[in-house]
C-alpha cells in the first residue's frame, strides 16, 4: 500500500464534496489502486487545519457544516493562519488540490510545482491566464499539473483532448459550457423573461448572486481558453472574443424555436481564436443541451467528428473530475 499526502485548499461546495468522496471510496482507492490517501491539512479564508498523521474529514466536515470557518475547530488541532504560499512551504504534501475560488492561486500553483508537489485543480483563472507558464513547469520537473474539473466538471474532455488523439492534429471545437445561460435560455423558451428566470436560478442556487460571471461569458469564456490550450497551444483569455446573453429578449428566443433552432451561449475554437457567442443552432444539434449537461464538438483530421456529453456542473460531478485526476496523480507518484 502506498500512502500518498494530501493538502487540501477550499472547504467550500467543490472542497466538500470532494472530502466526502474521499471518505467514502478510501477502501475503494486502497483495494483497486493500492493507494492510501492521507489529508494532512484542509484549508479555507479563516485557516489551515494541519496535522501530519491525517485530518479526521467527518470531524471538518461537521465543523466547517456548524459553524462556517475551519478555524473554529480547536479540539486536537492546530489552526495556523498561513497565506496559501506559506502553506504550501511548509506543508508536506505529494499533492496539492486547489478548489479555491482565488483569482491569485497560479502563484502558489507554480510555487507548489517548484517543489515538486503535483497540483489538481478545479479553479479557472490559473489555467485561462498562467496556462503556458504553469504547464511549462510542471513538464519541465515531470510533476503532475491537472485540471479536468475546470471544463465540463468530471465529464472528461481536457483527458480526451490531453491523453488521447495523441496523432490527431484538432481543427475546430464548439462547445456549450456554462449551465446556468442554457438554464436561463431554455426557460425563456417557456415564455418566461430574462429577468423573472435568473431570480429562478439564483432561488435555485443555479446562478451565483453575483451571476455576472456567467451571464457575460466570463465563465464560458475561461473554460474555451482552458480547452484551446490543451487542443490547440497555449492562449490566454485576453485573446478571445467574448459575448454574453445579456442582450437576447424572449421574442427571439421564441421566435427561434418557431422555427425549429434554439439559442445558446457557444464557444467556437480555431487555432489562434476563441469566440464566444449566443449562437441559433438546430435543435437537433449535439450543442442543443439542456440542464446542467454540457457539450463539445470535436473536429480532428484523423477520427473526424467526436462529440463529447455530460454534466458540466454539479457538485457530486465535480469530485468526480476532482478525484479522478488527485488518483491519476496518486499513483505517477508512486
Ligand atoms: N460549483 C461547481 O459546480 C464548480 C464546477 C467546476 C469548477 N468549480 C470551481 O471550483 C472552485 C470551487 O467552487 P465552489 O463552488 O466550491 O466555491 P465556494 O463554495 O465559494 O468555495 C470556495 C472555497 O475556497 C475557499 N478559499 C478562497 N480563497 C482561499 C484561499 N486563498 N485559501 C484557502 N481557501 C480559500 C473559501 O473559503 P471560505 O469557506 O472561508 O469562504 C471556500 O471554502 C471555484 O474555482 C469554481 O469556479 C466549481
């Protein structure tokens, strides 16, 4: 059995799920992959909880659900108020999961990767901005960079497009990659207004309160940067054009489905250029998803069209891209 160490940073939806996943399979991780995980120290704004025999995850997980910061749980632990760099220092760790929503984390990303600590993430901004400089790193030392979480939750396009078609050179990508503008959209096929569906959704906690983000194609707009990194060399968002569904009235999106099309936000990439856009596509098209599933057409010169499906968010979802890639990493390592 092999132990390998873990340094969790985020104890928030995605941070949650994944200790949750992490409990529950531990035998399952021991018995199929000959791997035992240990979470040394788990962090949020208010701490980090450290502790090199192994954190209890029910016990923070029972903190962090009463009383809404790590750093409330004294009992048995230390609580140190380190800056994610310093942790990442001072913490002895095979692997470091990111599932912070911290814009900064591509700085602590390459400090852990110069030393040689590989890195799982689920956070996008690192990838759309530091993607060439990050990889580049962690290439140059052989340590494992991951991050299929941040493109499709645990549906698993970034391993596609970075483990397979290793002969194929890609040509073009569309993709439907944010949940919450084909929420909106679908629902206003219904007759519903852009404003009255987007209180839906922030009800429903589908939409952040804060929806800007998705709305504008922000969100969008780092997952088809992420992707175009792995399918076509490195890019950063600055360089894509980015159009949100803010404009789109309830007559349009009507007067579309009258005619047999539907509308959704749709990132479309060739070499060099990424465009976002709410686009009319047919509604039987692979892009014409619903939900929270996302989708992505592939083009390559050898195998032609492959279309990719599945959640695109979620939090059970996530864990699963999470997960995946922290035993993908478990076991280079070992
Ligand atoms: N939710 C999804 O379905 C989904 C899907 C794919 C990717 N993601 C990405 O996954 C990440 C996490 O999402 P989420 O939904 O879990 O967000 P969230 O609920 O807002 O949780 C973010 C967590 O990060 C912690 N945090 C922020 N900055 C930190 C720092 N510098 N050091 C330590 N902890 C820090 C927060 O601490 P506090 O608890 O103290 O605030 C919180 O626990 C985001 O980058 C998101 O874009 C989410």
């Amino acid at each position: 059995m092999r132990g390998v160490k873990v340094s969790l940073f985020g104890f928030g939806n995605v941070g949650k799920a994944v200790a949750r996943v992490l409990l529950e399979k531990e035998r399952f991780f021991r018995e199929r992959y000959g791997i035992a995980l240990k979470v040394v120290s788990v962090a949020d704004t208010s701490g980090v909880v450290w502790l090199p025999e192994g954190i209890d995850l029910q016990e923070a997980l029972l903190v962090k659900e009463t009383f809404g910061k790590l750093s409330a749980w004294t009992n048995d632990y230390e609580v140190y108020n380190f800056t994610p760099e310093e942790a990442v220092e001072e913490i002895d760790a095979d692997i470091v999961i990111d599932v912070t929503n911290d814009g900064g984390a591509w700085e602590w990303h390459l400090a852990a990767l110069k030393a040689d600590k590989a890195v799982v993430t689920s956070n996008k901004p690192p990838l759309a901005f530091h993607y060439a400089e990050l990889v580049g790193e962690a290439e140059r030392r052989n340590v494992p960079y991951l991050f299929e979480a941040t493109v499709m939750a645990g549906t698993p396009v970034i391993g596609i497009l970075r483990e397979n078609l290793l002969g194929d050179t890609v040509e073009r990508i569309e993709a439907v990659l944010n949940a919450t503008t084909t929420f909106i959209l679908s629902r206003m096929e219904e007759g519903r207004t852009f404003d009255e569906v987007l209180r839906e959704a922030q009800s429903l906690g589908i939409a952040e309160r804060d929806p800007s983000g998705d709305i504008l194609g922000v969100d969008a707009g780092y997952k088809a940067t992420i992707l175009h990194c792995v399918a076509f060399g490195p890019i950063t968002f600055r360089e894509s054009r980015v159009k949100g569904i803010g404009g789109i009235s309830q007559e349009k999106v009507r007067e579309a489905r009258s005619r047999g099309r539907t509308i959704r936000l749709v990132a479309t990439l060739e070499r060099g250029k990424i465009t976002i856009e709410p686009r009319e596509i047919p509604v039987d098209s692979p892009l014409a998803v619903e939900s929270h599933e996302n989708a992505a057409v592939i083009w390559t010169d050898l195998l032609g069209e492959l279309v990719v499906k599945g959640a695109g968010a979620g939090l059970k979802e996530t864990a699963s891209g999470v997960v995946s890639d922290v035993i993908k990493a478990a076991l280079r390592i070992a």
